[in-house]
C-alpha cells in the first residue's frame, strides 16, 4: 500500500488532513498503522477486517451509482 503522504499528494489533499482521517479511521477499527521497520518514521497502513468491509460495501454503493450518473439520473 502506498504511503500516507504519497496518498495526499496524489490526492491533493494536505497531509494534516490526511492524518486527520486516518486518526478517525483507526479509532474505529479500520485501518492499523505498523511502522516500516527499514524507516521508523515511515507508517505502513493496512485494512482490518472490518476496514475490508467497509470497503467493499462503499465499492458496491459506487458500483450502483456510477451508471445512474453516466446515463444523467
């Protein structure tokens, strides 16, 4: 998985804000952060089971809507 900061930037979002949403993402039990033991100021970030979940159930509602959009509903 790619990096916090290299998400932000790809992302445009600020890395403060960033940091912001993954705090609230792993407070609710989405998503642990592991330090990369080659660069301790590196955090590597992974899906819980419940983070997978989540996820797919957003990907299902995307799945959904995407074609509604396209056809102008």
């Amino acid at each position: 998985m790619k990096l916090p900061a290299q998400k932000a930037r790809r992302s445009g979002i600020r890395g403060a804000t960033l940091t912001h949403h993954l705090d609230a993402m792993e407070e609710r039990g989405l998503l642990r952060r592991q330090r990369d033991p080659a660069n301790r100021r590196v955090h590597r970030l992974t899906l819980t089971p419940r983070g997978e979940e989540a996820f797919s159930s957003m990907l299902t509602t995307v799945a959904d809507v995407v074609p509604m959009r396209n056809a102008g509903v």
